[in-house]
C-alpha cells in the first residue's frame, strides 16, 4: 500500500517548559489533523519580559499521512 506524507509547521509557546511548548502544539494540531505519524522540532527560543524567562516557544514540523 502506498502512502503520501504531508508535513506543516506549527509554532507552540508555553510558560512552563519547552516540553510543555511542545505538548500544546501537538495538542492543538490533533483536533484538526488526522494520521499524524511523527514531530520535529526545529527550533527552540525563550520570549524574555522584565528580565526574566515569560515564555517557551517551539518551532516545529508535524508531519501526517494524506487520506485515499
């Protein structure tokens, strides 16, 4: 059986963690994207406000197989 890939970007931010920054993109990309198979992440940043770290951010691919 052959299968077609897509993949889209997505930016996610969390006040919590990069981890967390990552559960909320992947979280948010479910309820509109069937067959995900897979996430990269390409790129990590911190927002910074008042001297201190506000917010994780997270760039990252999710990557889902196109339906026949």
């Amino acid at each position: 059986m052959s299968r077609v890939a897509r993949i889209t970007e997505i930016i996610a931010g969390s006040p919590v963690g990069f981890d967390d920054a990552i559960k909320v993109g992947f979280d948010r990309a479910r309820k509109t994207l069937r067959g995900i198979t897979g996430i990269r992440v390409l790129e990590q940043r911190v927002k910074v406000a008042d001297d201190k770290m506000a917010e994780y951010r997270v760039r990252m691919e999710i990557i889902f197989v196109l339906e026949n």
